[in-house]
C-alpha cells in the first residue's frame, strides 16, 4: 500500500478523481491539509478552535458514513492539491488557499461542517454566551437587563 | 383482518384528534388510523443533545405524497425573492409550493408553535363585506363557544383585551410576559402607530389539567419535549385514550373509501404493518389535511362516484389556500436571549382586516419570532447566519449569537378555483397516485407580499434593528398551513361540505380538517379555527347517532 493510498482509504476519500490523474504535491497529507483549513476557519485564541475541538477527527467520522459528502471532499482536496503546485518545499499560505477557494462548493460544505460541528461542542459555548440545548429551559427568558 | 367501529377517522392531527377527542368521551367507539408514529417525545425529540438542531426527526415534506407545479416568475416577483445578506438563495426565477407538515399521532401540532387564534368576524364574510373569495355558511357567533372550549382544552394563555381581535372572556390564562427581542420591537412598532400584543398560545403558564407548565425552551417547533404544549396527542389523544373507547393503529396509510351499494360510506382500505386491512365505521371522517383529503377522495373512486367521492360538484381539490409569509430575519446590537423563551410571543394586528390593506384585498398580521425557526442554536446561526471565517467570524458570533430575531408577516391567500389538487400521473410507492398541487402566485399575491415586505422593514428600522436576510413563501418557505379544498357551503352545486363538515353526497362521510375552510383569516394560524369546526361537526355526528340509538 502506497502512503497516499494509505491516508485516502484512513480520511476514507479514497475515490476516482484521484486514479490516473495529476498527483499534485502528493507529500502533503489529506489530513494536514484539512486540519490547516480547519483552523483558518476557526482559529484558536483565547478561547478554543477546532484544535482543541477535535474538528478534524469529527468530520473524518462523518465521511466514514456520508458517502455524498465523501466525494465532495475528495475532489475538494484534489483541488487543494493542484492550488499548491508540484514544489514539496513551498510555504504554504493558507489564509490565502482558503481565499482562493471560497466559491468552491468544497469550501462551502467544510465551513458549513466546521461551523456545525464546533458550535455544537460545549467548549465554544462560553464565549457566545449559550447556556445550553433547550431541554433544560430557560425560567429567565425575560429578565432582559437594562 | 377486518373491524367495525361507530367510526373511523383518518387523521389524527388538529381536526381528527378533536374529533376522537369528542366521540370517544359521548361514548362511541372509534378508531383512529395515523400515517405516522406515535412519538416518544423524551426518547424522540433531540432536544437535550448538544447537536439538537440538525435533526429532522418529523419528516416535514414528504415528497411520495404530492408533486408541485413550478411556477415560472414575473420579473416583478424578483425583489420579493429570499435573500441573505442582500443575496438571493435561488438561483432561478422559478418557484413551486412546498407542503411541511408533521407525520404522526397528533399530525402538525406536533410541531406548531401553539398559536391558537380566534377568526375574525369578518373571516367568515369576506365576500358579502369586502367582495373577496365567498362567505362561510356559518359566522363567527356559530363557532365561537367552539372556540372557548377548545381554547380551555389546550390551555390558552393570552391577552383577551385586543381591540384588533374579536371580543372575548379572558382566556384560560393570563399572557405570558414577553421576550426581549418583543420587548425592544413594541417600542418600534408603538413608533409607527402599531400595537404588539402578547400571542395567544395553547402554551400553559402554570400546571393544567395534567400537564406542566412551560419551561420556555423555544423548542415548540421541535417537539414539546415535557408535554406542556397544547399539540392534540397529549391535550386531545391521552384524554380520547382514557375512555377505553379509542383504538389508534399507527403506520396505517389510508388508501380508499369504500361505498355501499346506496351510496354511503362503509369502509377504509388501509395498509398497516400486517398487510393490506379493512375497517368499517357507522360514520368515518377524513382529516388528511388540505392536500391528503382531496387525494384520499379523488382516489375513492366507484360506480357511483367515478370521479371521486363527494365530488359530484367538481370542487374536491378546488380552491387550494396557503398562507402568504415573509420574513425579516434582523440583528440587534448586543445579544437578546432570542433562542430562549417563547416561539412567537407577540403579533401586531393592525393590518389584519382587508380594510387596512387597500388595494391588496385580504389582511396580514405581523409578528416577532425570537430566534428564526432553524436557526436557533449556535451551530445553525454559525453555519447559515454569521458570515465569513475565521477571527472576525468568532468576533461576530460573540457580539451577535442571541441578538438575532424575526419579524415576519403572514397574509391572507385569497381562494381561487384554479389554485387545486387534483390526482397526479405519478404514483406513490404503493401505486396510489399522488396529488398534484398547483398554487400558482397571482398579482394581488404579490402585491401583498410587498405591503408585508414594506412593513416588515418599517418595523425592524423603528425597533432600531439590522436586516440580514429575508425568507419569502414565494421561494423558500413551505407552508403548513393549507386550506380550502373541500369548502363548505350551503350550496351542493358550490362546495363539498355542508355547515358541519357533512359532505353534501355521501351523508355518513364527513370531512374535519382545513380543507373545509372557506378563506384563511387575516394572517391568523388556523389550528384554533380547525379544532372549533371539529368539535362542532363531532356535536353533529353524536346528535345524529344518538337519534338511530349510535
């Protein structure tokens, strides 16, 4: 088993665009590419990102069941590949990636899972005031403050 | 297996619930045949996971029973078009309705937000008034001890002393205190001469007749996970169950009504877990909702009945009625508790009359929904709402999560013969065609869709609010709320039902559910207006079978 075949089949995005095509930048992982992404969407600071949210183990856990998902992924990651180019050495700016692919349909569901996955982790609460899933109520709905 | 019953009602949401509700307690035995399940809301409702908005557990539109008509849409259209942001969602001009509903033991109001409104007087005489649509054969006076009492077997907490609503005693309940996103917006709307006034919402604010009072989680549109909201499983069903006299088969799709050689109802053909079964009732009442009973009728076909049962007028179908909404989804400056509290705590009524809309014909009610529906939690107002990525994106969230809120208004859709469902050449999974639904939006539509946008954005700029995004019914919202497809009227030659629900050709078939609704009110939600028809046709149907000793 080759490394790439490996990672594919371990993020399970192993699928066709890849077969026979370019390889572009073939060093760089699937799953470096996505935690990088992952942390120009939310980043850490003084409070949690997806870091500390485990996002990326999250979306792999998605993918392993979400076979629509899956592919879109994968080609998503693909293009990634063929933004970065062919030299293993180049610094990678990924602000300026996520940029350059924000109209990517890609894009748009990996913000979508990010913001999904994240917000629905109790660690992100705190700092957007949440108090928590409805079950529990909320008697002080009404106390509205000045 | 085959089983007989002094009747058979299919359907067991606002209108078939009640109507169990009543027979069972005068006596009668009845069975209930629901399409859906009977849910478990602690076991069922996600409402306790960190995740809870991202389920769909009601199976809103279901698309094996109904295909659309797409409707290709005027330029003029465009501008009343969803937008987030100032950008459209569709990327077309095309458009078609969307039915979402709720499937199983106690139907929609599974999911209602428990708004539960009294008609308007004029409701029921909008055409000798005002020259819209057609009159009701009953009036306001007729319905309203209906009202009362289904208002005191929901337990509506609410503000009687409304000069925009018809006169009434105080309801079961006092209202309930506001939110703060309704509190900010009646300061807006007292600006623009308008008047907010507490919802009167089947939502009890201290223990009632069983149930426990609100802990004012906003998740009525969810489910109602302690049971404290008026939905017909727990206010209408458990008492129905208390009786012995009910018998519930859920999973139970109705395929056809059968007829005797007379010409009366006999029986439902139905599929269940075990097969295809057979039921017969004295009496059997559809309550499918404004698009399944036309289906279920037109697809009884006979000798008899060639083109469908109770339709020897033609107007089984006719008439399709939805509720025109648009929404402002706006953004105050600091965070507001909007996903706490009520659903939809307030209304202004001030346009509800035709009246007041002019040229628009027909009335609107505007009002204020705390967080939008969907986009409550912070996931959902993250991925949808918030714009961007990144540091700024985290920004925006801290400042604004919970200082996002709705204004929306909902319009009267005036009735019209060529709005209809009738039977589709596609088929269901068990071969049963499905309805075919055409609502097709005309000019005085849009024109009240404007007069609602225009207003809408009045409100938020007095309430010192910022517009983010719109929902318009003309691209993105389905609607819940249908009526009208088979009327009532005195009339034989005019409409399907009499005064009661009775259709006018087959004296034992009775019909209690919105298709019965002859307009829609002037923005008002219907389940109240669907509850107080079905227990006045329930009075009728035991009165009857009192007479031939049941």
């Amino acid at each position: 088993m080759t490394r790439r075949f490996f990672l594919l089949s371990s993020l399970g995005l192993l699928f066709f665009p890849q077969k026979g095509l370019s390889l572009a930048n073939e060093e760089i992982p699937d799953e470096t590419i996505l935690r990088s992404l992952l942390a120009v969407l939310i980043p850490s600071d003084d409070t949690p990102g997806a870091k500390e949210t485990h996002l990326y183990e999250k979306l792999v856990g998605m993918l392993s069941t979400d076979h629509r998902r899956k592919e879109i992924y994968a080609e998503g990651l693909f293009m990634v590949r063929n933004k970065i180019g062919p030299d293993p050495l180049v610094e990678i700016d990924w602000e300026l990636l996520a940029q350059s692919i924000s109209r990517s349909t890609f894009f748009r569901f990996l913000r979508w899972d990010a913001m999904r996955f994240f917000y629905a982790d109790r660690a992100s609460w705190q700092a957007v005031g949440y108090e928590g899933p409805p079950i529990r109520g909320y008697k002080e709905y009404d106390r509205c403050g000045s | 297996m085959n089983s007989s019953y002094d009747a058979v009602i299919i359907g067991s949401g606002a209108g078939g619930g009640t109507v169990a509700y009543r027979l069972t307690r005068a006596g009668m035995r009845v069975l209930l045949l629901e399409q859906g399940p009977r849910f478990n809301p602690l076991q069922d409702y996600p409402l306790g996971r960190d995740d809870w908005e991202r389920w769909d557990h009601f199976e809103k539109e279901n698309p094996d029973s109904y295909v659309s008509a797409v409707q290709e849409l005027a330029e003029n259209a465009v501008p009343l078009m969803s937008t987030r942001f100032g950008r459209r969602l569709s990327r077309t001009n095309k458009t078609r309705f969307k039915y979402a509903r709720a499937s199983g033991v106690g139907g929609s109001t599974l999911r209602y937000q428990a708004e539960t409104h009294r008609f308007s007087e004029h409701a029921f005489r909008m055409k000798s008034l005002f020259g819209i649509g057609e009159d009701w054969p009953i009036t306001y006076k007729d319905l309203a001890p209906f009202y009362r009492e289904a208002e005191e077997i929901l337990g509506v907490a609410g503000d009687h002393d409304n000069p925009f609503r018809p006169p009434q005693e105080p309801y079961p309940m006092e209202a309930h205190p506001l939110g703060c996103p309704s509190r900010k917006i009646k300061t807006g709307a007292a600006k623009l001469g308008l008047t907010l006034h507490p919802n009167s919402l089947a939502i009890p604010s201290r223990p009632y007749r069983g149930r426990p009072a609100c802990i004012y989680c906003r998740g009525c549109g969810y489910g109602c996970v302690i049971g404290d909201k008026g939905s017909v499983d727990v206010a209408m069903i458990d008492p129905a169950m208390a009786t012995g006299k009910l018998t519930i088969k859920t999973g139970a799709k109705a395929l056809q009504i059968k007829v005797n050689k007379e010409g009366k109802a006999e029986s439902v053909i139905w599929k269940g877990k075990n097969g295809i079964e057979k039921s017969y009732g004295k009496k059997i009442i559809v309550s499918c909702g404004a698009i399944e009973t036309p289906r279920l009728l037109l697809n009884s076909t006979s000798k008899l009945f060639p083109d469908g049962l109770a339709n020897s007028s033609g107007k089984v179908g006719a008439y399709l009625m939805t509720h025109l909404s648009f929404i402002d989804v706006v953004l105050f400056d600091s965070p507001l508790k909007s996903y706490q509290g009520l659903p939809i705590d307030s209304r202004i009524w001030d346009y509800s009359s035709p009246e007041m809309t002019a040229k628009q014909g027909g009335g609107f009610a505007l009002g204020v929904m705390g967080a939008p529906e969907g986009i409550v939690s912070p996931s959902r107002f993250a991925a949808f709402l918030a714009p961007g990525w990144g540091k700024s994106h985290k920004q925006y969230m801290q400042q604004y999560y919970g200082a996002h809120s709705a204004i929306f208004g909902v319009a009267e859709h005036i009735p019209r013969k060529d709005n209809r469902v009738s039977l589709s050449d596609k088929k269901d999974p068990d071969g049963i065609p499905k309805a075919h639904v055409a609502v097709t939006m005309h000019d005085n539509d849009l024109e009240l869709l404007k007069h609602m946008k225009r207003r809408c954005h009045d409100l938020a700029e007095a309430s010192g609010t910022k517009v983010i995004g719109t929902f318009s019914s003309l691209d993105t919202m389905g609607s819940t709320h249908v009526g009208g497809t088979t009327r009532m009227g005195n009339d034989p030659q005019r409409s399907v039902v009499n005064k009661f629900g009775q259709c006018h050709d087959v004296r034992n078939l009775f019909v209690a559910d919105n298709s019965v609704f002859v307009t829609q009110g002037g923005g008002d939600s219907p389940a109240l207006t669907i509850m107080a028809l079905a227990l006045r046709t329930a009075d009728h149907i035991v009165t009857q079978a009192k007479k031939n000793n049941f």
